[in-house]
C-alpha cells in the first residue's frame, strides 16, 4: 500500500506537557493525530512520519525536526511522542512567539502546517516551573548565551524575575493589562451600633444631619443649651414698648424650648438714660417664649429662665420655683436647706389677671430654709431662684452670684466692683432685701462693664442687695 497517496491529511488532536518527577517541564511534547485516505476513511496500520516544528509558517525557521514511527489502530488514530528520536530543547521551544508542526511522508508535506494552540501553555509552564526554585541575587548569575538559555533568577534590586532569552537577560514583568470593568455592588451591611462618642476624632468632617443631646464644646466655648436642667439668660433691648393708655408690654422667645413652664425672674437696665420703667411683672409665660409688663419703656431688660426643682450646677445648688397667692408679708419656703443663705432673686407673676403685685422686695433676716417679703399687693405667683454664691457656667453662660451692701444714698448710682472680673460686659439681675422693712420699693441696672456695674433705688437705706451677673461665653 503507497501510504504517501493514501495519507490524505494529518489531524492534531492535541498537544500537551505531562508531568514527571520534580515537577520538571517533560523534554517530550505529546502529539495526537487521525490518517485518512483519499476516500476519507481511515488508513490503519504501520506509517514513518516527518514532524518539524517551525517558529514560522513556512517552515523555514525549523526549531527542531525528527523521524517517527507510528501504528494507526482501526480508526487511523494514531499517538507519538514528538522529542523521543531527537532530544527537545524546552526553553527553545518556550521562548518561541508561536510553533507550527509540519507533517511529511516519504518526503512529501501532508496539508498546511498546523499552528499549536497550546504553546503559551507550554511557556507559562516552563517558566511557573522553574520559578519555584529561583535564585534570588543581586545581578546576573552568568553570561547570557546558548549554555545559559533558559535560566531564571529573582533580581533583589527591584524584585523583577529575569530570564535568558535569545535577546539576552529579560524581565517578565510585563506592562499592566486593562483595567477591567467594575464589579457588582456587595449587599449593604449591617449599620451596627449608632456611634455615641467623637473622642478621639483628630480634623476630618462629619456629613449628614447630626443630633445633639445637650452640648458641644468647641474651643474653650460652648454651643446649645443642655437640658436637666436647662439654664436661659437673655439680655432684650426695649422689650417693654407702649401699647394702649399707660400700659407697656414686650414678648421674649427663648432660644432653646423647655419641656414645661419655666421660672422666669429679670431686672430692668436704664443704661443707656438712666430713666425709665421701675418695675416689671409677668404676663404670659410658656415654654418657649414669655411676655412682660412694665411701667414705662424700657432701655432693656436682663432676664434669667430655669427648669424648675432643685439643681446642681458646677459644683453649687440651684432652686427654682414659684409659691401660688403670695402677698404682703408672705413667706417663701425652699424645698432644700442650703449649707449657707443663698442669694435670692425674685419676680411677680400676674399672668393670670394682670392685676395685682408689681412691686416686692425681701425683708427679715436672711435664712438657710426661706424668704418673707414685702410686696404692694397679692400676686397670682411669685417667682423666685436661689442659688449657693460664686461662679457658675452652664452651655453657652457663666454667671456669678452674691449679696452686696449698698454705701449710703443710691437714689443716685452707686457703684458696685466684681470680685474677678468678666471677660465681657455681663447684664445684671437684682433683688432687694431690707431686713426693717423701711426702704427703697424699686431697684434698676443704671450702667455695666467688665468691672463692675452701677445702680439706682429710690430711697436711701437698703441693708442687702442681691445680684447675679451673667456673661454670655463665645
């Protein structure tokens, strides 16, 4: 049988590398194939096949080359070991860009050269292979040339593999591909717990709405109002205006809401012409705003509001409260002894009728447990706070209290000096307290600096005068 004219073509099957022992690349690349006749069927049996790898198509570049002997079996399939009549050369062949295998018999080319597909697979297996004992080392290990093609080392200076290649020691880090198209979106995790603290937070920004509870301290100042209890000062130029008649009203909105009513006490201030309204009373009062009336226009009124109860604030105690149908000679009793007599600090409360007490002042001796007082008439409430005297600071203010005695005639200012002064001029609130009962019925702020302030009664003779003075913090 002329198996040249019968071996109609040549059908690579596959290529591959197997493993042997050390993991080393094989020295025998394995080639499958099927011969068919003319008529397309199978040509079994014995046949002597020319196989060349070329790095071209046209075979002229020839890599390697060898003579096998092969059995079809029934089908024309047949099996061969393509480096076991001529030794292959690995790292030529995994250097090569691209392989292609030509087929002759009895010196006759079978059908086009046949590209193998499975070259790359065959480099990157070389190359994984002899990387798992790379030297690493700082330069080259030898020349690189024909006894040394192949050879890998690990470079210590910039930690590249190097390889011995046809063009001399190479890199085979290669440039970075394209960045790949973004990956799905992961399920949102849990939020877990809401973060109750910024200890610790050095510069960045917090976004998104922000809720706080009570206050934030932002160098050395304070911003907000915390509550429990909630401390509100307010300095309000002409707060009391002509309304009808002689009659003089004025509204506040406190800044910051309280939960219920609070107890409000203020103090007129004629700083700016030393002559106007004496006296003042409450007229309207909820939690977020209160109204006044006084008995002439004001330059201004200083005023203080207060959670009522029993508080503790920098150390001292603070109580607040109101006692219902005060009169002439009422009496006042805390819900608290104090260590020592507090400074006290009053205000008429006519919101219900409008009518009744506008003037009151302290009288009798001063005591731990209470106050007695003096007024012109019955009142739907009194307002009172009394506090431990010294210096207090709560959210956005600081306030000093104490008990002073007037010199002598104050019907004309007389002139009271701070124990430390304040940083800024503070408004002041005041309450008389004349022991005998025989005295001035009014008293007003006439002036206020860092350094003191200055005020007005209108009698001689006042045995104490309470004072709180309030500066509003940056």
């Amino acid at each position: 049988m002329n198996v040249t004219r019968l071996l109609r073509c040549l059908a690579i099957m596959g290529l591959f590398a197997a493993p042997v022992a050390l993991a080393a690349v094989p020295p025998t690349l394995a080639v499958q194939g099927r011969l068919t006749g003319l008529d397309g069927g199978p040509v079994p049996g014995p046949a002597t096949l020319k196989l060349v790898l070329s790095e071209d198509v046209s075979g002229l570049d020839v890599l390697h080359s060898e003579t096998a002997a092969v059995i079809a079996d029934g089908d024309g399939v047949f099996g061969t070991l393509l480096g076991t009549a001529a030794p292959l050369d690995p790292a030529v062949v995994a250097e090569a860009d691209a392989l292609w295998l030509t087929v002759s018999v009895g010196g006759s080319q079978l059908g086009q050269p046949i590209p193998l597909a499975s070259v790359a697979y065959a480099m990157r297996s070389h190359h994984a292979d002899v990387a798992r004992a790379m030297p690493s080392r700082t330069g080259a290990p030898a020349a690189c040339d024909a006894t040394t093609r192949g050879w890998m080392y690990l470079e210590a200076q910039d930690g590249k593999p190097y390889v011995c290649s046809a063009s001399g020691w190479s890199d085979l880090v290669g440039p970075a591909g394209p960045e790949g198209p973004e990956g799905p979106v992961g399920q949102k995790g849990d939020p877990g717990e809401p973060r109750t603290s910024l200890d610790g937070l050095a510069g960045g920004t917090v976004t998104g709405d922000v809720v706080v509870t009570g206050s934030i301290t932002a160098t050395g100042g304070s911003l907000g109002y915390p509550k429990s209890p909630r401390v509100l000062f307010g300095f309000t130029p002409e707060l009391c205006v002509a309304s009808y008649g002689d009659t003089f009203y004025g509204f506040q909105e406190f800044p910051a809401a309280f939960s219920g009513n609070p107890i409000v006490v203020a103090t007129n201030d004629e700083s700016l012409n030393n002559n106007g309204a004496t006296w003042r009373r409450l007229r309207y009062l909820q939690p977020n705003r209160f109204g006044l009336r006084c008995d002439a226009i004001t330059d201004a009124i200083g005023w203080m509001a207060i959670d009522p109860g029993v508080h503790s604030i920098s150390g001292k105690t603070v109580v607040a409260g109101k006692t219902l149908g005060i009169g002439n000679n009422g009496s006042v009793f805390f819900n608290h002894i104090f260590a020592n007599n507090p400074v006290v600090i009053v205000m008429p409360d006519e919101t219900g009728d409008d009518n009744g007490m506008s003037l009151v002042r302290l009288i009798g001796q001063q005591a731990t447990s209470g106050f007695q007082v003096w007024a012109n008439g019955g009142a739907d409430s009194l307002h009172w706070i009394a506090m431990d005297p010294g210096t207090y600071t709560r959210g956005r203010f600081r306030w000093t209290a104490g008990v002073l005695t007037p010199p002598g005639n104050c019907s004309n200012p007389c002139s009271f000096t701070y124990p430390t002064a304040f940083t800024t001029a503070p408004f002041v609130l005041l309450t008389m307290h004349d022991t005998n009962n025989s005295g001035p019925t009014w008293v007003r702020v006439s002036n206020t600096t860092t350094q003191g302030f200055q005020y007005r009664m209108d009698d001689a003779s006042l045995e104490r005068l309470h004072w709180v003075a309030v500066e509003t913090l940056e």
